[in-house]
C-alpha cells in the first residue's frame, strides 16, 4: 500500500502543478489588455469578384463592394479617398468604384476588335478628370499578333476618349513608370530612371526638370527611388526607401529619403547596406516599417523616422509571399496577401495576435482608411 501511495502522490502532484500554471495563465491572459488595431476600415479585392469591407474594431467583415469587370486585380485609390480605379486581371477593363456608396462610377477599355490593349498601371488626376495609363497592345492578323510599343496615354474621364499620347524621355521606352500629381493637379511628376519630369496638365507640356541624377551632396552617387507609402504621405510628399552607390567604392547603401516635389529637396539619411525592402508609415509619419523576404527568413524593420534611425529588426514565422500595412492606429502590423487570411501582429512586441479569414484568395492591395465603416462607405438601395 506505501509503495502505491508513492506511485500516485508525483502524479497528482503534477496534475495540481499543471492545474496551477493554466490558472495562472488564465489569469495573466486576463489582465493583459487587448491590442486593438484601431476604428478604421479594411478593404480589400479579393477572387472572384468583390472588394470586402472590415470594421477594423471588430474585425468582421461588414458589407462588400461588387466588382463587374471580372477579377480584380491592381487598384489605386484616388488622393481624397473617395474612388478605387482597379484594372481587371485580364488588364483590359478598368472599373471605377465609389467608395462611399459601394458602387460602380464607370468602367473603360481601349480593346476593339482583333486588338487587345493592356493596360500595365493607372494614375488618376486627383480631380477626377482623367487618369494617365500605361498600355501595350497586341492585334492579331492573320499569320501572326503585331505587339505595340509601351505607350503613356491621357483618358479623359469624361470625353470617354484618349486625348493625347505622352512622348517617351529621350525616346527610351519603360515598362512600368511611376507618376504622382501635385495636390491641386496643376501639374504631373514623371519618375523616370534619373530624374524627375514636371509637366503641366493643361497641355501636358513638359515645364521643369529636377535632375536627381547628381548627387545631393559631395561623394554620393545618384539617388534610385524605391519603395513608399503614397496612402499615408503628405500631399506633396514622396517618402520612401531610396537605394545610392558612392561613385568610389559602389558600396549599395539604402536610406529614407523625403521628397518634397514642389521645393524640389530632397531629406536624405543612410541606415546601413542595401536591402530588399517594402516600406510603409504608421500614422503620424514619425514610424515606419519595413517587411524583409528571403528564403525561409522572414523580418519586420522598424525606423525611427523622427529621429532618423534603424529602429530593431525582428525575425518573424512569415509566408512565401506577403505583403505589409499599418493599422489606423500604428499599433498593429497587417500581413496579408498569397491567400485568404489577413495576421494581426502587434507592432511594439511583434507577438502574432489574431487572424482575418476571408471568402476568397486576395487579389488587390489592402487599404486601411482612417473612418469607421459608417463613415467610409454607405450600402446602396437594395444591398
């Protein structure tokens, strides 16, 4: 009898440990407050034909915006928030979407007949008057398909025509470009391999030239654009990772750069050796975060914008292919993309919190807006 006591007293020992420390958990879990990602609204395009809209507070999807074009692929929201310009997958489509009232405003396509325009990129003015896209084509004939050169067209929104053709700089053809307007859409900046390209957009005249190709100080090389966070920039602003080689040794070192396009200056920092980067802001601008991908190695960066550092890296458990986005109130780091499901991870601790399951695979970029989905959009009659 001794000998089995001795035998069952460790067991029931362990079982009041384990009891002990799943209460103490409990407890903590508790008392932890929660990490909420902010009173914003999440939308985002997803297969096979729908934009979803998350209540940021709760984390539930709220409502829908239909997509008729087909699948929705790249999407640019225009400067006042109010609009998504999204070219379908197909790239032959693009559908113009209210956000507002979760609606379609109008849709366009350049194909006719045996010829098929692709449409690469779109930039819409921010009045709304017409957009600036980039489009290749490809007619077929009878013995063979006649591929066009890459072409910069203005399309009026209104006229429902293309009003010019933009000439090439220096006649080089591009694959992709990278336009932004000045807030009040007088004129259009042209980001091209070296310098930035000013036209009016009147005429589309070419009215200034800032030549970032020099240095912006003795012993740099060239500053090369890389990536930013239009959504959360000031107007006027270019904020982002810039990539520069010193003409000596051609050493690849990456900083922050921020651009103000009407002053035309330039504030420039290092952080160290260049890396393959995403880069978006937390509200406020004073943070900033990067999303590093390699091969089975997966980091968050965090910068110091306000004072001008490399702020921590973090190696986290990602996926093969990701995307990166700040909650409404910095306080959560959105992943998202390959898949249906957006983590939460909490900015400060980089702990993954939760996770957003949606009904369909992601197909277009996340957008945080700052309003409360009553605020932000509005079903219409009958949805």
């Amino acid at each position: 009898m001794t000998a089995m006591l001795s035998r069952l007293r460790p067991a029931r020992f362990a079982s009041i440990g384990l009891a002990l420390v799943a209460l103490w958990v409990t407890v903590y879990a508790a008392d932890k407050p929660k990490v909420v990602a902010g009173n914003g609204t999440l939308i985002v395009g997803t297969y096979p034909d729908k934009f979803w809209i998350i209540d940021e507070a709760t984390e539930k999807i709220v409502g829908s915006i239909p997509f008729k074009s087909g699948i929705p692929r790249r999407t640019t929201i225009s400067r006042d928030r109010k609009r998504f310009y999204t070219i379908e997958a197909g790239m032959e489509k693009v559908e113009i979407l209210d956000i507002a009232s979760r609606s379609t405003v109008d849709t366009f396509t350049l194909s006719e007949g045996a010829k098929k325009v692709r449409i690469r990129s779109i930039e819409p003015d921010p009045l709304h008057r017409f957009v600036m896209i980039l489009t290749a084509s490809a007619t077929k004939l009878v013995d063979r398909f006649e591929i066009g050169a890459p072409t910069l067209m203005q399309y009026d929104l209104k006229e429902h025509k293309v009003v010019r053709t933009i000439p090439w700089p220096n006649g080089e053809e591009r694959q992709n470009i990278q336009i932004q307007f000045a807030p009040d859409g007088k004129l259009m900046y042209l980001f091209t391999d070296q310098d930035v390209l000013i036209y009016d957009t009147d005429k589309f005249a070419q009215v200034d030239k800032w030549e970032l190709s020099k240095p912006i100080e003795e012993g740099f090389g060239r500053l090369e654009f890389g990536s930013s966070d239009i959504l959360n920039d000031e107007p006027g602003y270019y904020t982002g990772i810039f990539n520069v080689s010193d003409p000596v040794q051609h050493r690849r070192i990456m900083g922050i750069g921020r651009v103000n396009l009407s002053a035309k200056t330039v504030d420039f920092y290092t952080l160290g050796p260049t890396s393959p980067l995403s880069f978006t802001m937390a509200p406020g601008r004073k943070v900033g975060y990067g999303l590093f991908q390699d091969i089975g190695r997966f980091e968050f960066w965090k910068f110091d914008l306000e004072h001008r550092k490399l702020a921590g890296r973090t190696e986290f458990a990602g996926r093969p292919r990701m995307s990166l986005k700040t909650s409404s109130n910095g306080k959560v780091l959105y992943i998202y993309n390959a898949g249906n499901t957006i983590d939460l991870w909490d900015a400060e601790t980089y702990q993954h919190l939760r996770t957003i399951t949606l009904d369909g695979d992601m197909t277009a970029e996340l957008f945080v807006l700052p309003t409360p989905p009553a605020a932000a959009t509005v079903p219409s009659p009958g949805k």
